[in-house]
C-alpha cells in the first residue's frame, strides 16, 4: 500500500528557532494535509494543499505541496514553546477515487522543547 | 469546519469483552471513518463507514472484529469486539463533506484492555 515517510521523527527547539519537516510518498497524493496533534487530543488541521507547486501559509506556518505530488513540506517560523506537540503529513487521493477524504498518515514528528 | 463528538473519551476494559464508541457530527457529512492509533505511533485507516449500508474495511481490519454502524449523516458507532490489550489504543472518529473537502477528527477514545 501507500507509504509515507515523514522526517525527522523527532526535533528539538529553542524558542525563536524555525522548524522544518517533510513528508515523501512512495505514490501521488492531490491533496497534502498538515496536522498536529497535542496530547490526549485529535489531530487538529493546519493546512491543507490542493494544487502541485502550491505554497500556502497560516501565520507561522508554511506547507508546500511538491511538483511531483509525491512530497510536501511544512515550516514553522519563529517558534513558541505552544508549537511543542506531533506533526503529521497527510495524503488525500481527493475526487479521483470513491472515498477520497480517506488520508494516508506519515509516522510522525515529535517537535520538543530543548532542555 | 465540522465539531465532532466521541463517547467516551477514554475507558479501561476487560480483555474478551466489547466496547462500542459513538462519533456524533454537527453537521451533516458525506463520509466519515474511523482511524487507530497505536500507543506512539501514526494514525491508520480501520473503515469508511457508509451511510446506510456496509462499512468499507481497509486491509488488515474485518467487520467481526470492528462491526461499525452509520444510520444516518451525522452519526457513526465502532465497536471493539472481544477485546485483548493489543487493542488497546486511541480510536478516533473523523468527518468529510466529500470532494476534495479536508477531513477533521474527534478529540479519540483511548481505549486501554486489561
């Protein structure tokens, strides 16, 4: 099946500090979701992406949806220590398939506050 | 974005029973899923629960042991069955208008079997 391989698994920050991750897929995604997840909560949506090449952003977040559709990647600028918590990527298949809300998870980043 | 409500948030069972979440929308969806989530792992895709007919069930997950019921657009239940403490986990409840519309979740039922 599809895979998607998120990196780091884990990071470490200092206030101030921007923060990248990124997902890469095996298979095309029209659709690239960013999550985050606090503990004991749902994933919360941060941004979604629906066009190759796209570059959106919300606050100090910036995502960008690959030009092969097979990656995505997300910035954070400026980090606080509430950016602390898991980030997932996501892939949407979208109106080309029946059940096109169904995601494809990546494994995950751990972003922590440096001791 | 839809709100979406799970019941319980959390329960601690005995391995060989059964346990069923609800998923309440405030809205209506077009679809909506259930997802797991392994203790520090990822979230995956158990089945897409169809309104008004069969759950669709992904690879790896059956209906005896995750029976799942859609009754109408903004309701949706999962039951755990026969439960053992590899079951244990969180299990979230996610909704869609459809189309290329994003996917929100449920804050998760974490489920731990003794």
């Amino acid at each position: 099946g599809q895979q998607l391989n998120q990196s780091p698994q884990s990071m470490f920050i200092q206030e101030g500090e921007d923060v990248s991750m990124n997902c890469t897929s095996s298979s095309i995604f029209n659709t690239w979701l960013w999550y985050k997840q606090d503990p004991g909560e749902g994933p919360v949506l941060l941004i979604a992406l629906y066009k190759a090449g796209e570059l959106t952003s919300n606050g100090r977040l910036t995502a960008q949806f690959g030009i092969t559709r097979k990656d995505s990647f997300l910035n954070i600028s400026a980090s606080i220590p509430s950016d602390v918590g898991i980030y997932f990527c996501a892939g949407q298949l979208g109106v080309i398939k029946a059940a096109g809300n169904k995601l494809t998870f990546g494994g995950g980043t751990r972003v922590l506050v440096k001791p | 974005s839809a709100v979406i409500s799970q019941k319980p948030s959390r329960d601690i069972c005995q391995r060989g029973t059964s346990l069923t979440i609800q998923c309440q929308v405030d809205s209506q969806v077009t679809m909506m899923f259930w997802y797991r989530q392994q203790p520090g792992q990822s979230l995956t895709l158990i089945a897409t629960a169809n309104q008004g007919s069969e759950a669709t069930y992904e690879s790896g997950f059956v209906i005896d042991k995750f029976p799942i019921s859609r009754p109408n657009l903004t309701f949706s239940t999962l039951t755990v069955s026969n439960m053992s403490p590899e079951d244990s986990s969180i299990y979230l409840c996610s909704a869609a208008a459809g189309g290329n519309t994003e996917a929100f979740f449920g804050q998760g039922t974490r489920l731990t079997v003794v």
